[in-house]
C-alpha cells in the first residue's frame, strides 16, 4: 500500500486477544444443542466421505440414521429448511 494513500493514514484498531471474550460459538447466541453438535458431526462424516452434493449429503444423513430436527428421514427440501433455520 502506497504510504500516502488515504488508506495507509486511517486508524487500524487491532484487538487485543487478552481482553476479548472468545467463546466457541461466537456467532450465535446460545451454545449448539446435542442435536446440532450431533449433525455437525454426521455432516463431517459425510464429506468426509466425498459427499459434494445436496442429494449425496441427504444420502449419508439418512445412511447415518441421523433423523431432521421433526424426526423424519431427510430430504433435499428438508435439509435446505434445516440448514435455513440453524443459520438463521
């Protein structure tokens, strides 16, 4: 960056490590449930094991007999349902 560019003249505020709270789940307001850490675990093992599309993610999550949040086998509506609701 060019020293005398206005960019090189703004405030940088870096922070300091020691005086933030650093909390796992940042991101969110609560700590996952058993539920969510157990898909976050069944999704692992699905790419894992080369799943790169919906219908191959909903494949491995049924073949893992991980239900969805209602206790229904997954489908590719329901897991953009679910995934649009945890990251909501």
């Amino acid at each position: 960056m060019d020293r005398d560019s206005p960019a090189a003249h703004r405030a940088v505020r870096i922070e300091n490590p020691d005086e933030v709270g650093n909390t796992a789940w940042q991101s969110r307001a609560v700590e996952p449930t058993a539920y969510e850490n157990a898909l976050a675990d069944a999704l692992e093992q699905a790419f894992e094991h080369g799943a790169q599309s919906l219908e191959q993610i909903v494949y491995s999550l049924n073949a893992q007999a991980l239900a969805d949040p209602d206790q229904r086998a997954w489908t590719v509506d329901r897991f953009r349902a679910a995934m649009a609701r945890l990251g909501a």
